[in-house]
C-alpha cells in the first residue's frame, strides 16, 4: 500500500467505484434488488467518507469530521428509506 494519503484515498476511492459498477451490472433476481441498491449506496456513502476525510482534509480535524459524517450517514439512511418505501407497501 502506497505511503502517500491521497493516492491511498484515490485507490479506495477506484475499488469502491469499481465495486459499485459491478453491482450495478450483475443481473440480479428481482427479489434482491432492493439489497442491490443498498448495497451501492452503502459504497456511495464509503466514497463520500473517503473524500471528506482525505480530500478535504478532514482528517486532521475529527469534530468537524465526526460531524459531517453523522449528518451524511442520517442523509444516506433517509434516502434508503425513500429507496424502500414503495417495497413496504
């Protein structure tokens, strides 16, 4: 692994794209399609993390990043929430 901080980051940032790219293709049964599309918003939101942290120099300050990661995991959890409302029905 590169010592480097932010080509670390851009290789998680290519392994989690590839990995939600992936998921994306593969033909899922239609009962699994709701995991699928958690599955990659769960990627999307490693993704955002990755950026905030490392990119925007997050890291260096952990309030500020402890907070911008509460509210974007209650974002992630209100849009996977309006992803399987119309499931519950």
């Amino acid at each position: 692994m590169p010592a480097d901080p932010l080509l670390r980051a851009w290789l998680w940032l290519i392994g989690l794209s590839l990995g939600s790219t992936a998921v994306s293709l593969w033909h899922w049964p239609q009962s699994f399609a709701a995991l699928a599309g958690a599955v990659i918003l769960v990627l999307a939101w490693l993704k955002a993390r990755v950026i905030l942290a490392r990119y925007l120099g997050l890291s260096a300050a952990p309030f500020w990043r402890r907070g911008f990661e509460i509210s974007l995991a209650l974002f992630c959890l209100l849009l996977l929430g309006l992803y399987l409302a119309p499931l519950a029905v």
